[in-house]
C-alpha cells in the first residue's frame, strides 16, 4: 500500500498525464460570453416591418412552425431599385425564327418550356439554360458539371440527381410567381436597408440562380447595369475548373437535396427567415481613433491556434472575410475563408442577388443562414465532408441565431502600403462599422481571424491589433482564430497582456501605429517598434509633474471610471495559459481565392526612394475594384513624389493649417477633401479612356520590373 505522500505524487503524475493541450490563450470562452448562455444576447431586434425594413413575408406570422411564413403580396416592380425577376412580365427576350425573323417573347414562358423538357444528362441541362441565354451560345461551357457527372458521380448517381433531384429543382424554381409575390429592393450603397426573406423564398430563388433565369445578370462591362453588383447565374461555376469546384457543386445539389419539397411530401420544406441588412456610415459618425481613452485591455480576448468561426463561434458576430462584390469566387474557382462558408451555408449566396459592391465605411450583416454541409481542407484541398444537422436555436422572428458580418479588406499588391496611415485608418473604420450595434444591451463577441490575409496580401499581426480596437471601441469581447498559426498566437496574446499591464489606450497604439509607416522597417519589426514606442508614451505620462496634474482635470480619474464601467459590463480575467508547446497543426494554407471580381491586371508599382511618406490624403471611398485601389495608392505615391520635389515642408504646413475642419470633423477628414476631388477627376478621365486605367499614370514611373528590383 502506498503512503499519503506517494499517493499524491502519483496522482499528480497522472492528472500532468491527462491534461490536454492548451492551444488558446487570454480568456476562456465562458468570460467572452460574460459567464451567459451563448445565445442569450440580442445582435438585433425583432423583424418589424419598416421604411429601412423590407419584409417579404406576412407580418407578423400567424401560422404554425411547422409551416413556412406565407409570402407578401405586393404590386410588382421592375426597375433599377429592384431586382428584375426573371418571371416579370417586363422580362422578354429576342427570338431568331427559322425564317431568320426576329421577334420579342415572354423569357418566363420561354424558361418553363425549356425546363419542362425531358433533361436526361448535363448536356441536355446545358442546352436548355443556353435556350434562353441565346446571347452566350458561343461562350458558355459548362465543363464543371460535365465532369461532376461524367466522371466524379458514378452512372446510379447521375441517374438519381436527373431522374428525380434536378425535377424537384425545376419545380421549386418555377414556383417563383408563387412564393416571391413583392419587389426585392437592392440594398444600394451609400444606405442602411434591410430585407427579410423566407427560407422557403430563398430557396427558390437559388434554384433559378442554379438554372441561370436571371435577367441582366451575365454581362461584365462596366456600363452594364448591375456591373456594381455580385454575379448571381451559376453559369460562372459550372464552367469553372479546379478539384474544388465540383466540391462546391457537391455542397450545392446537397442544399437542394435538403430543401426541395418532394412530389408529395413537403416536410423537408425550412420553415425560418434570414434578415440581411447593409449597414452604412458617414464618416462623421465614425470615432477618431486618436482622441480615443477607452484601455485596450478592457476587450477580453480568447486567442486561439485549433477550431474556426463556424464551428467555435456559436453565438457570436461571426466575420466573414469578405469580396467587396459579396461572395467574392464562390461562383468561380475560388474557395477560401468566404467561398467556404457560402457553399455550407448556401442562402448565403442569395445575397448576391441584391447587394451592390461595399464602399469602405458599409458592411452586411446576414442573420439566421442554415448550414447544411460538412467539410474537410481548404482551397484546392477543400471536400464536401456530408450533412450537417444545424441546431442553433431560433429566435422570435423565426431566424436561427446564426450572426454573420461581411467586412471586406484592401488588397495589397505591395504589402508594405498597408501600413499607411489612411489604409489602416480604412481598415479600421470597416470594422468599427460592421461591429457597431444600435442596441443599447450588451453587445455579444466577435468571433474572427486573420481578415484579409493571405491572397489579399495582409499581415495579421497588424489586422488582429486593428481588430481589436474596434472591438474595444464597440465593447465588444474578441475570439481570434489563427488557423493553426501558435507563433502569432502567443504573440498577439503577449500584446494583450503589455496593454492590460501598462492600460495602453486605442489612443495611444493608434498613434504609435501611424508612426510605423515612415520608419520603413520591416513587417516583422512591428510588435518590438509597438513595445519601445509605448514604453516611451508611458514613461513620459509618469514623468509629468504632479503640480500640472492638479492645474488640470484628472484625466487618469477619467480613466479609471471609464475602465471600471467597461469592466463590470465586459467581464475579464485574464488568465495567464499554461505555456504549453501544443501538438503540430497543419497550418491552414492561403492561397488566393479565385474571382473575375477580385483580378487585376500587372499594376505599375512606383517605388519611393524618398523617406518623406505620401501625405494621408488617399480616399477609397471612390474605389469599386482592385485595380482602382491600386491605382489610389499608385497615384497618391506619385503625388507625394511632387509634393516632396516642389513643395516645402514648412509651406506645405501651412497650407494644412488653413484648412478649418467642417462640422467639427477631424483635421485628417479636412485634408482628405480636397484631395478627393482632384483622385476622382483622375478616374473618371481614366475610366473614359481606352485600355487599362493604369497605363496613364504609369508613363513617368518605372516599370514593375525595375520597380521589384529596387
């Protein structure tokens, strides 16, 4: 028999055994949900019908919840404010005849007589959406789904999808008339508009994106009507190449599986509501971040290296890492963070149908989507993995308590610009704004990762830091995925823990971050320019003179009532993880989502051998593609070379002070303006001229080439 002492020492061997890894740090999860039951916060309140609120269904629900909430009857529209459904009667279509005659007919009927046909393979599938896209008979070819049922699915498989799912998806979508009887208004930049829909709606609409009936929808051009909006017809993705692709399409016939009604059975049916509001700010609403006093180390923060949003974020505001053109590749070649999350949640993708293009300071919220799929990998790793059940509890308007925000981030062709003021600055602002809460309750966490890393050329040290400030400012506690990444783990925690020791202000690392630009030093010199930087602030705070305390109002009281009120409604305890090496995880790769949208062609890269930085004037709230961000940057960098050669610093000063912010705005919103002007007047000109836009601004700087050997 063992003695006390051996049997303690032995059982303390085998709990050191038995303890599992520690693979997060900060706070545990029950202090990011304030010690609550995940889903007992509000992230909005309750469907109501309103001038900023467009509800499709009939109000309130009055039928049982074993039934879908009846559609609204409402006058039709067709117009530029609304979508163009394919069953308008407004929507016709040119018609060759044999004869070689022309005439117009009713595409509605046209969509029916062709998809009432016998369609016994993907190439009768083909030729019936070709029937009334006659326009794109030479350009389309849909060599994804060619393959899916040629070679991926055996013959049995193939047989059941046109034997009898792609009937069931036929008849669903031919009940458009039926069950989307009001306008869908377009949620159009520049306003705060919501939508609300069935999920049977929904559905619907996806099976007439899936046989591509949507008018006005294909085009590319710039001029072209829906130009500043997402692609919708899934022709894009049949037509698409890539292991992943047929993976997507996977996920896809699995949600229709899931969701078209059966000839007699209509139990499958979803019987819930999905809400998808933009969000829009005026840049006067928007915080300046330098005059800021709230302590970072109030955020709690849960950083961990295992899990991801969609799993371990239940509850919380989940980031999806946006395409300004909402979905960014998830039509096309591309699946990454974005494209996943549409292809398991597919009403996701109905976004796409009325959200125009994100301006900076927008975003999209999207409340009570379904997931409906299993996966495994990520990018051309990516597999559908088989049902999922998803048992998120809904809440009083029907929606599952599924929060998804849409925030996108800049590309960078150059990571080094990013660090420009105004870019952070943009970045920032974009995820105050999709952070924002109108409620006045306790705001639920932030569930998000390395937003705008990778493809699009963004470093996460920095965006986890800007994240946490706006999750600071919006009181908002903060759950960081890095997908495996330990290092960066353990050094955004160790941040964490130097603001909660030194009570580091949003002010105080904005203004050190601002600084960083015109250093040139290297990404990786970040977080050590941020420790000596800080350091400096704080020891220069405890430096001054008590006596000149006195003779001022006591800004640290300020603080410490302000730090005491976050506290007691953002309940932290950072506690200290045990630093534990954790087991090898496969970092998750980055690799670059593939989207028409999102491409740009080889831009001119102006290399700056001066060590003055560009002024902080560049605006993107005119940008609407990559390449017009590049070419902000480029043109801003250009400038900046002119004003440096011609212009003294002392004048150039002076002419900055003249300017009086209006309305009481921020002296860096002031100089921004005349600068807009001037960046707008060289894009609408480049806009109109022929060939790329870059070219113009291209012809006194140096060659990417030369620039890359610089």
């Amino acid at each position: 028999m063992l003695g006390d002492g051996e049997e303690d020492t032995r059982n303390g061997e085998i709990l050191e055994e038995e303890m599992p890894e520690v693979n997060w740090r900060g706070c545990s999860m029950a202090e990011i949900y304030r010690n609550l039951n995940p889903f007992e916060l509000d992230h909005l309140p309750a469907v109501k019908p309103s001038e900023s609120h467009t509800v499709l269904h009939h109000y309130p629900i009055r039928n049982d919840e074993t039934e879908p909430p009846k559609p609204l009857k409402c006058h039709p529209k067709w117009d530029a404010l609304h979508v163009r459904l394919p069953c308008s009667s407004k929507s016709q279509y040119p018609v060759v005849q044999e004869d070689g005659s022309s005439t117009i007919e009713n595409r509605w009927e046209m969509i029916e007589k062709a998809l009432l046909r016998p369609i016994q393979n993907s190439h009768d599938l083909q030729a019936a959406i070709l029937s009334y896209n006659t326009k794109y008979e030479g350009q389309w070819n849909f060599r994804a789904l060619h393959k899916l049922f040629g070679e991926e699915y055996d013959e049995d498989e193939s047989k059941i999808f046109f034997d009898n799912l792609l009937p069931r998806i036929i008849r669903l979508a031919l009940r458009l008339p039926e069950l989307v009887q009001a306008p869908i208004p377009l949620l159009k930049q520049g306003k705060c508009h919501a939508v609300t829909l069935t999920q049977e709606q929904i559905s619907c609409l996806l099976a007439n994106a899936f046989l591509c009936t949507y008018p006005r929808r294909n085009t590319l051009k710039k001029k072209s009507e829906y130009s500043t909006f997402p692609d919708i017809n899934f022709n894009r993705l049949f037509q698409s190449s890539g292991a992943a692709v047929m993976e997507k399409i996977k996920c896809i016939c699995h949600y229709f599986r899931r969701v078209c009604p059966l000839e007699d059975d209509r139990s499958n049916v979803p019987t819930g509501c999905v809400t998808f509001e933009r969000r829009y700010m005026h840049h006067n609403d928007i915080p300046n971040w330098s005059e800021s006093n709230i302590p970072l180390g109030i955020t709690p923060l849960h950083i961990t290296s295992d899990g991801t949003i969609e799993d371990e974020g239940l509850g919380l505001l989940q980031v999806d890492f946006a395409n300004k053109y909402l979905g960014g590749g998830v039509l096309g070649s591309g699946c990454v963070q974005e494209e996943i999350r549409f292809v398991i949640c597919p009403e996701l993708i109905v976004s796409k149908l009325f959200t125009e293009v994100l301006r900076p300071t927008e975003a999209l919220l999207m409340v009570g989507c379904e997931r409906y799929s299993n996966y495994t990998g990520y990018a051309n790793s990516f597999q559908w993995a088989g049902n999922h059940e998803d048992n998120t509890p809904r809440d009083s308007s029907r929606r599952l308590m599924c929060h998804i925000v849409a925030i996108d981030a800049l590309h960078f062709q150059d990571s080094a610009h990013q660090y420009h003021e105004e870019l952070m600055l943009r970045e920032l602002n974009k995820a105050y704004v999709g952070f924002s809460t109108s409620l006045t309750t306790l705001a639920p966490g932030v569930a998000s990762g390395n937003w705008g890393c990778g493809a699009f050329g963004g470093e996460a040290t920095l965006k986890a830091l800007l994240q946490l400030m706006a999750c600071t400012v919006t009181t908002r506690p903060l759950v960081y995925f890095t997908f495996g990444n330990e290092e960066l783990r353990d050094q955004v925690h160790k941040m964490h823990t130097f603001f909660i020791e030194n009570n580091v202000l949003v002010k105080d690392l904005w203004s050190v971050l601002r600084k960083f630009y015109a250093r040139k030093l290297a990404a990786k010199e970040l977080y050590t320019f941020l420790y000596n930087e800080l350091e400096k602030i704080k020891r220069s705070q405890r430096e001054q003179p008590i006596r000149n305390e006195a003779n001022q109002p006591n800004n640290d009281v300020e603080k410490v009532d302000m730090k005491t009120t976050t506290l007691n409604s953002m309940s932290i305890t950072p506690r200290p993880s045990k630093n534990r090496s954790p087991p090898s995880n496969a970092k998750r790769s980055l690799e670059v989502s593939q989207d028409i949208f999102a491409s740009t062609s080889p831009e001119c890269e102006n290399s700056q051998t001066s060590t003055t930085p560009p002024p902080a004037t560049i605006d993107l709230s005119i940008s609407d593609d990559s390449e017009t961000d590049e070419l902000m940057l480029m043109v801003a960098s250009q400038e900046a070379c002119v004003i440096n050669k011609s212009t003294p610093k002392k004048v150039l000063d002076k002419k900055v002070d003249k300017i009086s912010p209006p309305n009481g705005g921020s002296p860096a919103k002031t100089i921004a303006k005349p600068r807009q002007r001037t960046l707008l007047e060289m894009l609408d000109q480049s806009y109109n001229q022929a060939g790329p836009a870059t070219k113009k601004y291209c012809a006194s700087s140096k060659s990417p080439k030369e620039s890359k050997k610089n």
